[in-house]
C-alpha cells in the first residue's frame, strides 16, 4: 500500500476549513432557528408529519456578521 505525503500548506488548510466548520456548527446550534424574526408556527391537527416552531426573535446582527464572515471564509 502506497503513502503518500500530503504539503503542509494542504494539511494546514483542511486544518483550518474543520475549524471554520466546526465553529460555524456552534454558532448555528445557538442563535435562533430564523434569521428575522417570526411567529410561531405549528401543523394542522391532520398533518401527516406534526412539526412546530416556537416563536423566533431572529439573529443579532452581531451573530449575522460573524456568519457571514465564516461562511466566506469557508468558500
């Protein structure tokens, strides 16, 4: 079986992507299921699949900015 040396530069960079993904992955688990503010919402008594939401008060522009940021950062 064959190894194979992988550049630094590519090791630190797949690095630093599971980083930017990992950090995204905490920020999404915090901040609110929407990102402006909506009521909540529930299914019809006869929904084949019941779903609700609670009311959201939609991201702070801080936690928007900071999204963003990763998210063109991982692009």
């Amino acid at each position: 079986m064959a190894t194979y040396e992988f550049p630094p530069m590519l090791i630190d960079a797949q690095n630093e992507l599971d980083q930017v993904r990992a950090d995204l992955r905490a920020l999404f688990e915090r901040v609110p299921w929407s990102v402006e503010p909506m009521d909540a919402w529930e299914t019809h008594e006869n929904a084949w699949r019941p779903a609700s939401r609670p009311a959201s008060p939609g991201w702070d522009p801080e936690d928007a900015a900071e999204i963003a940021r990763l998210r063109a950062r991982e692009l």
